[in-house]
C-alpha cells in the first residue's frame, strides 16, 4: 500500500468530461495514506483497539499547518492533532480542561488564574510550562492575529507566569468571552524556547511543527498528503489509540467520493465531497451520517465587497447584491439543503440573535431599481469575484454570483486560486468581492465584531474587517453591548446593531452552514467536542 495517491497518468484523455473521470478513477484506484481499504465493523468490540492509521481528506490542502498562526479551516483541522489549547468544550458547550487543569476567576471577574498540567513535554522533548502560553499570549498571537490583538488590548491588562505550571490574566475590564475565546481552538499554545523573540510568520519552526498534542508532525508531501504519527510521549497516558493519520490532498472532488465508496477513507467533514453526493454515500453500508460536533463552529457564510472602492462604496448597491441573489437557490439545489438563508450578520443560534432584523429577499428588479437610484454604472467597472479552492459547491457558488449580479448589470469574472493564495490577497485586501466564512464561535465581541469593527481593519488576516466597513456609530454600539453584564440590555443593543449592520449591507450575509460527517461505523470516537473533527482525535479508534 502506497503512503499516498498517485499522480494521475499524463496520458489522461483531453475531453472534460472524459478527464475528469479518467482523474477521479486514477485517483481512487491508488492506495490512500497507507490504511486498510475496507474495515468491518465489530459490534462486539467494547475495549478500545489499538493501532491503525486513520485515512483522512485535507481539502483544500491547508496554507500552513501552525493553527496558531493562520485560523483558516483547513490549517485547524491538521493542526488542532499537533497542537492544544488551555481549553475545550464538550457538546454542550461546557468548558473542559486540556492543557490548563483548572481555573478560577476572582469576585470582580477581573483576574483569571490558570493552573496548568504538570508532566506535558513538547515533541522535541523540551517541558512545557507557564512561559509557553504567556509568550503564546502575550508575543505571538497579537502580531498573528490582529482579532486578537484587538479583543487583547480592549480588555487585557497583563499576562503573567505566577509560577511555573501557573498563569494570572487580569483584565481591565469584566470579559465575559474570556473563556470562550481560550477554548474556541483559535489560541493553541505555541513553545517559546522556539518563537520567543521571533517573527512567528518567518519562523523555520513553522516548516516542522512542535506541539503537546497527541500526534506528531511527520511530513508534508504538498500536494499529495501530510502524515501524522502517535506521540509515544503524550502526556495522557494510554492515548492516542490509532498509530497515525494520514491527511490525503486530493484536488477533484470526484476522486474523493470514490475513494470513499471502495473503503480507502475513513470520514469526510463538510466539503470533502460534492454536497450532491452526500447523500448517496451516507447510505452505503456500514455508514453513518451527523451534523452532531459542531456546536462550537456554527458558521456564516457571507460574500464581502471591498468598500474601499467603486461601486460597492455605495449602500444602495451592496443592498442591491443581496435582492439580486436567490440565497434560498443557493442553499437547496447548491449545498442541496445543508445551510439556512442567513438574516443578518448573527446566527440565528446566537443567544443574542434577532428575527426582527431588515431581510433582503431575493429580487431582481428591486435589484436593479437599486442601482438605478444610485445613479452608478455598474458595468463599467469590470469586477473579479476571488473564490478559494474550496470544493465544488463553491465553485457552482461563484458561477451563480457571476450570472445572477450579470443580470443586474455587473461585469463580472471569477477567478480561483488556492488556499495560500485566497488567504494573501483577501488579508492584504487584493480582490473585489470574495466569497468567506466564519464560524461564531466565541462571544459575539470576538467570533463577530471583527468583522465590522473599525478596529478590525488590518491587513494580515482574511477573517477580520476586509471589506473596509467604517460606521463609529456601530463600533459605539459593539462597546456598549461587549461591556453590558445585564443579558436583556445586551440582546437590546446586539439587536439595535443588527439593524444596523443590515440596513448598511456591511456584508453580504448568505447561509447559515450545517455541517454533516459522514463516516464508518468502525471509526470510534469520532466526534467528542464541540468542535468536532478539528479536534485532537486523541482517542479515536478503529474496531
């Protein structure tokens, strides 16, 4: 069994059609990752079974594998096996300990203590302690993230080691999302006898991962897989259960449903295959279907529109991309049914959702009617639509956007490129419009306001204010609601802000995902946390 798929044949016929099936057939009949191609389930197994090698998708192939530094999906699927943070959440949403044991906050709710757990070794067997999650903290994460930076210097006053296995975070101000954000799988702790003093982005240890997780970085073959194998060293001791997991990087999304269906891939996350296919392979014996292990990552999906220019520096013509898209459409016969037609910029699972928000129903002539009032013309502005290479559904997203705001009078071109290169160009604000998502997965003044807040205008990141959105009038609003301690005033002001975020069209705001896993049966553990695949898998099994 070969350690990954083979290059197709260069002799693969020329038609389309034909290629593209000569590529899935090429891609599926090679052996995948080194693991079994078909497992049976055993009922009977009650214990654990030991051993195997867990075969996996790494779709898109991810732009860098320290999570800690680029929060794109991708890099937190591979990277959340490497690396850990202080904490985590079960399915219902209850903070558990992973490299902090405990904590407590003070009366005033000014000043968090973090014991942490003793005998934890990075992978190249130097200790871990207090000074890898302060320089984490404190050095790394503001110059990585720039939402971090932002939530860090509202409310942090300092971050200090009280001990060795022990660290103090005293605020400002009452947080309420403290926890939240340090569990939400964004702030994994990084070793500072590597980074400490160094630009993180530049640094060499970023070619060879050191973590405290269950599994250890072995290589990246790019474009072909990524391989992780057991800690001997991990910290719980007994775990992980499998020998490794194999990330295979498979380009056509037809390839990947058939090495599903012969037995050669273990699971599928959202993404990995055609959303049309679903279906159909959830059915196949010795397969199961959830949406469960998503309870922390319930994601927007929304279409940004760089304001810093014509024509969507106007109002009336952002408003009039939201009456020209049939999200509705897009939703039932794009993700065929997996999502709900966003209304507003908060989920409506969010606690502080409001049904009362401005809707912009789909509308073609109200479309046009729109951009008649804005006295622009749109089409003389030839506009590029940047899309990742994020699977076939978004590429069938692009292609409807492309026609339907065409039928509105745009002149417009899609371009895809791959995760490396969407992540540049939307961080340092190259493109026009860009399909995006985020997963809410922290307290609205973390998981949200970035997006819209001035503050949040930085280069470096794709997942903060890309789209240059300036309203102080808001940015007032999102103070008051973050430091607001009664919940009824903070819905109040979170839904006075959703109007407003709304009625500017400050994004376009398009489904609301749901994300199914599909998986054998004989795959044990899959799905634990709240934060469901990207987790650690450190207990995971094959029976």
């Amino acid at each position: 069994m070969t350690d990954t798929l083979q290059t197709p044949s260069p002799f693969a016929p020329k038609d389309p059609a034909r290629r593209r099936y000569a590529l899935a057939a090429a891609w599926a009949a090679a052996g995948l990752g080194g693991a079994a191609r078909v497992f049976a389930a055993d009922a009977a197994a009650v214990a654990p079974v030991r051993g195997g090698t867990l075969s996996l998708f790494a779709q898109p192939e991810p732009p860098s594998l320290v999570n800690a530094l680029t929060p794109h999906v991708a890099s937190q699927y591979v990277g959340g096996k490497i690396f850990q943070g202080l904490l985590g959440f079960d399915p219902q949403l209850r903070a558990v300990p992973v490299l902090a044991r405990s904590w407590r906050a003070s009366a005033d709710a000014l000043t968090y203590t973090f014991d942490l757990q003793p005998g934890v070794r990075w992978h190249d067997g130097q200790p871990f302690g207090a000074r890898d999650v302060v320089v984490t903290l404190k050095e790394i994460a503001p110059q990585a993230l720039p939402r971090t930076k932002v939530t860090f210097d509202k409310y942090v006053a300092s971050i200090d080691a009280s001990g060795p296995l022990q660290v103090t975070i005293r605020l400002k101000k009452p947080y309420a999302g403290l926890i939240n954000l340090l569990g939400s799988g964004l702030l994994p702790i990084l070793p500072a006898h590597l980074y400490q003093g160094k630009d993180p982005r530049g640094n060499p240890a970023n070619q060879h991962p050191v973590g405290t997780g269950p599994f250890v970085f072995r290589e990246w073959k790019r474009g072909a897989y990524i391989r992780v194998a057991r800690n001997p060293d991990y910290w719980k001791k007994g775990l992980p259960y499998l020998d490794g997991i194999v990330f295979n990087v498979v380009p056509d999304a037809a390839a990947r449903s058939i090495a599903f269906e012969r037995g050669q891939i273990h699971a599928l996350r959202a993404g990995d295959v055609d959303y049309a296919d679903i279906a159909r392979l959830a059915k196949l014996p010795g397969v199961a279907i959830t949406t469960q292990g998503w309870e922390l990552f319930t994601g927007m999906a929304f279409l940004e529109l760089n304001q810093r220019k014509p024509p969507f520096d106007n109002v009336l013509v952002r408003q009039a991309v939201l009456h020209a898209l049939d999200r509705q459409f897009i939703v039932d016969r794009i993700f065929f049914g997996y999502g709900k037609v966003a209304n507003g910029p908060f989920v409506s699972s969010s606690p502080f959702y409001d049904p009362n928000v401005p809707r912009f129903a789909y509308d073609p002539e109200r479309a046009r009617a729109l951009i008649r009032q804005s006295g622009i013309d749109v089409g003389k502005f030839p506009l590029v639509l940047l899309n990742g290479e994020k699977g076939g559904a978004w590429e069938r997203v692009a292609e409807y956007t492309q026609q339907a705001l065409g039928q509105a009078g745009f002149r417009l071109r899609v371009q895809t490129t791959d995760a490396a290169g969407w992540y540049a160009r939307v961080a340092n604000w190259d493109f026009d419009l860009s399909y995006n998502f985020l997963f809410q997965n922290a307290d609205p003044d973390f998981g949200v306001a970035p997006l819209y807040r001035i503050d949040g205008i930085s280069k470096g990141s794709p997942f903060g204010n890309v789209e240059g959105y300036r309203n102080p009038q808001a940015d007032a609003l999102w103070d008051a609601a973050a430091l607001d301690t009664d919940p009824a005033a903070r819905r109040a002001r979170y839904a006075q802000l959703q109007t407003t975020l709304a009625n500017d069209a400050a994004i376009a705001n398009i489904f609301e995902m749901v994300n199914p896993t599909v998986y054998r049966r004989n795959v044990h553990n899959l799905l634990r946390t709240a934060t469901s695949v990207n987790d650690s898998l450190e207990d995971t099994w094959i029976g």
